[in-house]
C-alpha cells in the first residue's frame, strides 16, 4: 500500500467556480502522491460534482452543524498521513513547488504548523490586497514568535491535531486559536514565503462586516484581554484609508478605488467594533449569517518576481466556460 505523502484538507460550500483550479494545482505539484479530502457543508451547486471528478474522499457536514473548527476535525479525523495541508475551497497554487515549499520546515520535529504566503487576484479589493501583503510578507521566518497563521493555506502535524483538536465553538479564527495552544506546549510555527497561493476574496460590502465580526467575537475569547472601542474604529479606519489612498496613488491605480477603499475600511472595523461589542450567546441564527451568506511602508501589489514557472491554468479555464456554454 503506497502512503501518500500529505493529506490536504478542502473546507467548501458553494465553490463551483473555484474547487476544480485549486484540485488540478494539486494535481501538478512535485509532491506525489497526496491524499484529498473534501469536506462539503451542504453545497447546491456542482461543488461535490467537480470535486468527484478527481480522486477525493468526500466528508459531509450539515449546514446547521457547521463550524471552521468542526469542518476541520472531520477532515483530519478522514486523514491518514502524518502531515495534514488545510486549503480554502478558493484558493489555488501559483508554483509546482507549493506543497514541498509548505512541508519542507518540518523537518525540524519541533514545528507544529506552517503557513505560507497569500496574494489576491484580479477581483480582490484594493484594501484586501494591502492586508496579505502586510499580513504575507516576502520574507519567510521559520521561527514565529507568536500563534498568528490563516489556515486557507496551512500545514499542521496529525499527531498533535490528535492531542489538540480544534475549538468547534469558535465563530473563526480556529487557526490561531491552535497555534496559540502549541506554542504554548513549547512547539515552532513557521510562515513560508515560498509556499504561495492566490486568494480569492470578492465580497460584498455586507459579507465583509460579517467577517470581520465573527472574527472579532472569536478573537475575544481566545484573547480575552484585548478591547476595540469606538475611538479605535475611528482612528484605524482613517489611518489605514489614509494609508491605502497612498499606497493606490502610487501605484497609479487610485482613481478606480477611490470608493471600495473607503467602503472596505469601513465595513472591516465596523465589523470589528460590532464583534468586540457582542454580549449575547452566538446563536444559530447568527451562525447562519456568519456563514451562509455569502506606517507608509510601500506594500506592492501581486507582482512578485520568481524565478520558478508559475501554473498554467489556461487550460481548465477553457473548460469551465465550455461547460457553462452548454
């Protein structure tokens, strides 16, 4: 019996335009052979069609059960390698080299999670694409000195996943919730700049303040310490407009975003202030919404020079546009 060499994870839901790019991308990496598992909470578009073309276990969760923490569990219970790679559903590799650049650092027995760099893509908002780059930098550090990840592109070992499971009850921010706790246990959290993804993110105005609220509600529990007052809403939403106005100027790209700056600004820390306000159980109405609905340092835009052939996904573009056609 050939043991694959990962297992990755696929959250989805509704990810029929996505879920086929990031699956072929799995398909062309240097690493072989891999383990698939899809974990699906209740698509009804052809998301578990595209994902059954491919050779995939497919793990199911009710809408009404789900949780990133809970969707995780399940898939890593599914998984049989030693070394388990989370992916978002709308996420696709930019190198072949992705999956070995994202594994390579636990060679030292003491890393517990890796993480790797994030990009957006031609959809992504202007502020969005400043965050990975503040968030993702060009640089790696394979010796993290605190728990932040983002497990839309992230490794973690099977062993440990076993003694720490994730936190089911958390409305986001499971990722960094687990990292806190094994670095807490004395293990290593790596950020690989080498191991790339491109993010899509295309979201309304609406389903950016449920976002960053959810995140902002978990946030508080796992760091019960922090506060977000309105004094704070207002500061940061005009300092990091403020900061995005410069940054799109420069690039010459300011008058197109003149209005989803401000707009995403506002709609984040909102979100944040509203999440940090939240005094109520989280109830499963809530739980519907979240998930249901569908300094002046220059931070450059996706263009990193690489020496490496990027993923040509040309090919499965003209398929997908064939199949819409008919």
């Amino acid at each position: 019996m050939i043991h694959p060499r990962c297992s990755i994870i696929i959250r989805c839901y509704n990810e029929e335009q996505h879920i086929g790019r990031l699956l072929d991308g799995i398909q062309q990496q240097t690493i072989a052979p891999v383990e698939i598992i899809v974990v699906d909470s209740g698509s009804t578009d052809r998301t578990v069609e595209i994902a059954q073309q491919y050779s995939v276990t497919l793990v199911s969760i009710r809408p009404e059960e789900f949780s990133f923490g809970r969707s995780l569990n399940l898939g890593c219970q599914a998984a049989s390698a030693e070394l388990i790679v989370i992916a978002s559903a709308h996420v696709y590799p930019v190198y072949r080299d992705w999956l070995e650049q994202l594994l390579k650092p636990f060679a030292d027995p003491q890393m517990a999670l890796v993480y790797g760099k994030q990009r957006g893509n031609d959809v992504t908002k202007y502020s969005e694409h400043q965050i990975f780059a503040t968030w993702f930098p060009d640089d790696s550090n394979l010796n993290q000195t605190h728990p932040f990840c983002n497990n839309a592109n992230a490794a973690i070992r099977r062993k440990l996943w076993q003694q720490l499971p994730y936190d089911e009850s958390l409305t986001g921010l499971e990722d960094l919730d687990w990292a806190k706790r094994v670095m807490q246990l004395g293990h290593r959290i790596a950020y690989s700049a080498e191991a790339e993804i491109i993010h899509v993110h295309d979201e309304t105005p609406r389903r950016i303040y449920n976002r960053y609220r959810r995140e902002a509600i978990a946030l508080k529990r796992i760091f019960p310490q922090e506060h977000f007052n309105g004094w704070d809403f207002v500061r940061l939403f005009v300092t990091n407009t403020f900061n995005d106005y410069y940054h799109a100027f420069h690039d010459r790209v300011l008058f197109k975003n003149f209005l989803s700056i401000p707009v995403f600004r506002f709609m984040q820390f909102l979100g944040t202030c509203r999440g940090f306000m939240q005094r109520v159980p989280v109830t499963s109405q809530l739980k519907q919404t979240f998930y249901y609905p569908r300094g002046l340092k220059r931070h450059a835009l996706s263009q990193t020079s690489n020496s490496r052939r990027a993923i040509d996904y040309t090919q499965r573009e003209e398929v997908v546009l064939e199949q819409i056609r008919h």
